[in-house]
C-alpha cells in the first residue's frame, strides 16, 4: 500500500516532484512577510531569495519530472529522435 501511495505521488499526475521546491518557497514567503513586519533587512532579503530559490526550483523540478518526460513520450510517438 505504501509503495502504491509513493508511486501515486511520484507520477504526473501527483505533481509531488515539486514539492520540495513549492516548500521552499513557502517557506521564504513566510520569512520574507516576518522580516518585512518587523523591520528586519537581512531576515528579509533572505526571505526573498529563498523564495526566489523555491520558484526557479519548482519550476526546474516540473520540467525535468513531469514535461521531459511527456514531451519524450510524444517524440516517440512521432517518430522524432
């Protein structure tokens, strides 16, 4: 069951492949709010670039987990190599 639930979030239509990158940018969302309310540049300014770190990421990880592997799919279909 554990290996179904783990396949399950691994494949396309999980989208579990970006979420450590989803994560991290929430998680620089949350510091960069705190550090802007309080006054605080560096917890700021690191705030932003985690967050900034989280989207690239998110989108790096949803090309390369999900879209590669579609689009390699469709390249066989057509005969493309």
């Amino acid at each position: 069951m554990l290996t179904r639930f783990l396949d399950t979030l691994n494949s396309e239509e999980g989208h579990a492949i970006t979420l450590p990158g989803t994560l991290a940018g929430m998680i620089g969302a949350i510091l960069l709010a705190v550090g802007a309310v309080n006054d605080q540049d560096v917890l700021t300014i690191i705030g932003a670039v985690v967050l900034a770190g989280g989207l690239l990421a998110t989108s790096l990880l949803q090309h390369m987990g999900i879209e590669y592997g579609i689009f390699s799919r469709l390249d066989e279909i057509e005969g493309n190599e």
